[in-house]
C-alpha cells in the first residue's frame, strides 16, 4: 500500500488542500509545528505531495537515484539534469527536489534513501523514517484511494488487432518449421539433434510471441491504470503479469518442456495424433479477461501444479541446505585481533573479507580515472600552476603568491601528478575490462555534497585553500586510514592489499584540481571532509565479535528459498 501511495503522492500533480494538509501533519511525530509555504498560494493554497514527503526526510540526506521508468539515454549530454518524465530523483539537504519514488529509491538495495539514512544518521533515525512514511502516507491514501477492477485490464481495440495479428503470425511460423521438419528442410543446431532443434525454434517463437503482444499491452495502458501503478511502483506484479492478464497467457511447460504427449501420440483426446502444433502442445492463446478454452484450462492446470510441487519441495530442500551452512560456520566469528577464526582458534582470514570492512558501511563508488583517455585524463587531473589567469579565476591573492614565488609547491604537485598516473597504471592492471564501479567504504560524492551544504560554498567564488594543504592532507589521512598495523613486512603487504583501492579513490578524488576548481572547498571545510572520511573510514572497519559465519550462512540462503 505504502509504496503504491508513496509513487501516486510524489508525482507532479498532486496537490493537496489546507485542511488535508493540517489533518496529514497531525500523523507527523517528527513534525516541529511549523506550517511549510505552500507551492501555490493564489487563487488558494496549495501544498504539493513532494512538500509532505520531504517533511519526513530526516537531517541533511543527499542522493541521487532514477525511477523505474528512468529512459538510460536521460543520463548523459547537456540536459542530463532536465528530466521531462520527472525520473529522476534528488534528494538535496533533506528535501525531495524532483523525482516520483518507487521500490529502486525506497527499496531494499543498496544505496537507497533507507541506506544513506543509516549511514549518515545512524539506525534509530533511518527505522523512525520509516515508521513515520508508513502512518503519514498510508493516512494520505485513505483519503485519495486506490482500487483496481476490470476496467483496468481492458486495451483499446487497436491493440487487440496488434495482439491478434501477432499471435496469428507465430502460429503461421510454427506450422512453417513443423513442414520444414517433415521435408527434411530442417538443420540440427550443434549439440543438438532434430527434435531438439525444432523443439527450441517453436518455443523461441512462441516466447517472442508472448512478449511481443505483452509489449503492446503495456503500451496501451494510461498513466491512470491501476494495475500499471503497482507494477511500476514495484509494490505488486511485473510486465508478464499485464501481459498475461491482457494479451495472451502464454506457452505452459511441463519439466522445462512443452506439455507432453500422454495420451496415445497426443495431449487430449480432442486433439488428433502427431499434432506438433501450438495448440495441442499446451499454447495458450488466450488472455486471463477473455478466458482460457477446456484444453487450455487443462494445460494451465498442469503447468500449475508443477509450480506448487516445486515450492513445495523447494521450502524442504532449501530449508536443510540453510541448516547445513549454519552448522558449519556457527563458531566463525571476527576476533579482537581482527582476524577471522572459529571455535577451535582455527585461522580462516587474516582480515574479514580480506579488507576488514564491514558489510552495511560500504557503498558502490566509481573510480574516476579508469575510462578516461589520456587527454581528458590530463585536462581533469593536471593541475597547472603557471597560468596565472586560470589561477586568479580559483584563488585569493595569498595563494597565487604563494605558488608563483616557491619551487617545492611545483615539484609538490609534480609528484602528485606523478602519483595519479602510477595509481591508473596500476587500477588498469586490476581492472582489464575498464570495470570502474567498486564496494568501497565513504561515499566521497556524498561527503563532498554535504560539506558544500554545511559550510555554504560558493563554487563561483574565489578559495583560500593551499594546494600544498590539499595534497599533505590526503597524504597525512592515508597514512592514518590502516587495517593492519604493524612495521613487519607481512603486516605493511597486507595493509596494502586491503587499502589500495580506497588510497587510489581518495587520491584521485580529493586531487589538488578537482578540490579548488570542481568543488572549490574552503580550508576549513577541507579540514572538515578530511576528519570526517577518517572518522567514517574507522566506523566502516569491522568490529570485533561481529558473527561473520553465521551472516555468510544466511546470506547464501536467503537468495536459494
């Protein structure tokens, strides 16, 4: 209900009255008795359901995320912020600015709004947001409602032909390759023989056929459809079951094959011997709202209660799998020296995961130096310290004659330079494929958002921050961001293998260019972000008596049930 109501609310026509509005914060715990200004104030006031929802936001959350209809080519080009479809979605110092919500944003995955609540807020805060989206919206839909009947499932006649002329052509198709079979015109694919082959040809057409005609009911189907609604909020149903309902139901399968003959040479009785066809092979070419035929209502049946066996058998199965894995890794748990043992001190990993870090604290981030090409690699990164117009555009006076009177600050930020490029080599050997998404911990984009936040930066005005203090910095925090300590030549290896990743993401994000002239940060917020990555590095790492054995048990269960 929830998440039906929460993607209904959130979209940019709805609008909500005084007295609703007045009635809705009463259901609000969090709410502090301030009345926010309504987005219309003539010829009465309005207030959006954005507004509301942004109520309920805690504190100061930043994030971005994509609705589930999000179009992949919106993400990049010039107007990749302008998003006519409103999907995508931003959430900036608490306060949903755009974008309609469903199960991608409020969801179970990582990095959804729930996860950065936790992160940046900690656990009490992110489960009273969630209490307080609950009564508040649910409150909401009480008065708006939310209902679905037959006139949900109904397309236009228009569609009906498309469907119907579909079907009719896959049909054609397959009496095409049943006469292919019988002239011998047929060629076995490798590694399969003649049946095979014509077995798989006819289930690809009628898939094809199925999607095809499901495809088309979807399309059909208004912004004001009902079931639509709880499909693309993602709180009920998938495109299958539109399809299914509307267009055509569909090949059923018995064992991963099409309904076999048991019947002397045949499906049914109404049917005649050796008849390959679709239909008495267990097509159904029906949709739910028409109504399946006797021999269709027969297969759907069988195709049915293979399902209910499998679940059945499935619980039982997985179930004792489940046990087994619990039993073997009960015991294995993180120790106070970090290493990972179980109940007879048998060691199994020097550090949990090989990098100590725990399992909520991490998040996917993207290296920013790996797809590049040397050019636009160089533009990013290099920072030039003898143009003085470039110069005067990012510093106060201080600064510029601080760079232009001293030799180390140029050899300075030739070494980093230097750095960057070794740390590419070096990624580009680990990554071959030019894979640059990676599970770090410290989301740095997000921290850097919310520095810009807190300390109100201006990203056209002139920064007083050094680079010199720019590239100490990093270096400094590195050198306290350790897993294992230690001066042995074991330990100093280790501690490399289980940082380089995050050394090489906070040297090329927090680098002297990106700094002063993408982000234009401040010393003091500088100084801030640095304390806050080392505070965040140390929560991220895992804690001593965490049951590590038992989580990965689970964890390897729940996908199997």
């Amino acid at each position: 209900d929830t998440l039906t109501a929460v993607r209904k609310r959130t979209k940019r026509d709805v609008f909500i009255t005084k007295e609703q509005m007045m009635n809705i914060l009463m259901f609000l715990p969090i709410w502090d008795g301030k009345m926010p200004r309504p987005a219309i104030l003539k010829p009465c006031p309005l207030w959006t359901g954005k507004q509301i929802f942004s109520l309920i936001i805690p504190g100061n959350v930043n994030m971005i995320r994509t609705h589930s209809t999000h179009p992949d080519d919106e993400d990049d080009g010039p107007y990749k912020w302008i998003s006519p479809g409103d999907t995508k979605v931003m959430v900036e110092h608490g306060e949903l600015v755009m974008g309609i919500l469903c199960k991608k944003t409020l969801g179970t995955s990582a990095g959804s709004l729930l996860h950065i609540c936790f992160l940046e807020l900690g656990h009490e805060v992110a489960g009273r947001f969630y209490g307080n989206i609950q009564t508040v919206i649910n409150n909401w839909l009480l008065l708006d409602g939310h209902s679905i009947g037959i006139g949900d499932t109904i397309a236009d006649p228009q569609t009906y032909l498309e469907i119907q002329k579909a079907i009719k052509k896959a049909k054609e198709d397959v009496i095409e390759v049943i006469q292919k079979a019988h002239n011998m015109e047929l060629e076995p694919t490798p590694g399969n023989t003649l049946r095979q082959t014509f077995e798989n040809q006819v289930n690809r057409i009628l898939n094809d056929a199925r999607d095809k005609t499901g495809g088309s009911a979807k399309k059909s189907l208004t912004e004001y459809n009902n079931l639509k609604a709880m499909v693309v909020s993602g709180s009920k149903g998938s495109n299958i079951n539109i399809s299914q309902v509307i267009a055509c139901v569909g090949q059923q399968n018995v064992e991963g094959k099409r309904i076999p003959f048991g019947f002397r040479k045949r499906t049914l009785p109404h049917f005649i011997k050796d008849d390959y066809g679709p239909e008495s092979r267990g097509f159904v070419e029906n949709s739910y709202l028409a109504g399946l035929t006797p021999s269709e209502f027969y297969f759907h049946a069988m195709g049915g209660r293979e399902g209910l066996i499998d679940t059945a058998v499935k619980t039982a199965e997985t179930g004792y799998i489940q046990r087994r894995l619990i039993k073997a890794m009960e015991s294995v748990m993180v120790n106070y020296d970090g290493t990972v043992r179980n109940s007879v001190g048998q060691l199994i990993q020097l550090r949990y995961g090989e990098d100590g870090l725990c399992g909520e604290m991490v998040e996917f981030q993207t290296l920013p130096t790996i797809k590049l090409s040397n050019k636009a690699f160089e533009k990013k990164f290099r920072f030039d310290p003898s143009n003085e117009r470039y110069l005067r555009r990012i510093f106060n006076e201080d600064i510029i004659r601080q760079l232009m009177g001293s030799g180390d600050v140029i050899s300075e930020l030739e070494r980093e330079w230097e750095q960057l490029c070794k740390d590419r080599e070096a990624l580009r050997q680990i990554f071959p494929t030019g894979e640059s998404k990676v599970v770090l911990p410290c989301n740095l984009q997000r921290m850097i958002w919310n520095v810009q936040k807190i300390f109100h930066i201006n990203k056209r005005a002139t920064t007083d921050l050094s680079p010199l203090r720019v590239i100490q910095g990093v270096r400094e925090l590195l050198q306290k961001c350790v897993i294992v300590a230690g001066e042995d030549r074991l330990s100093k290896l280790a501690n490399e293998n289980a940082t380089l990743l995050f050394q090489c993401l906070v040297r090329a994000t927090l680098c002297t260019k990106c700094v002063s002239e993408e982000f234009r940060l401040t010393t003091e917020a500088f100084e801030w972000l640095i304390g806050e990555i080392e505070t965040r590095f140390q929560q991220a790492q895992c804690a001593p008596g965490e049951m590590v054995g038992a989580l990965a048990a689970q964890s390897l269960g729940e996908p199997a049930t």
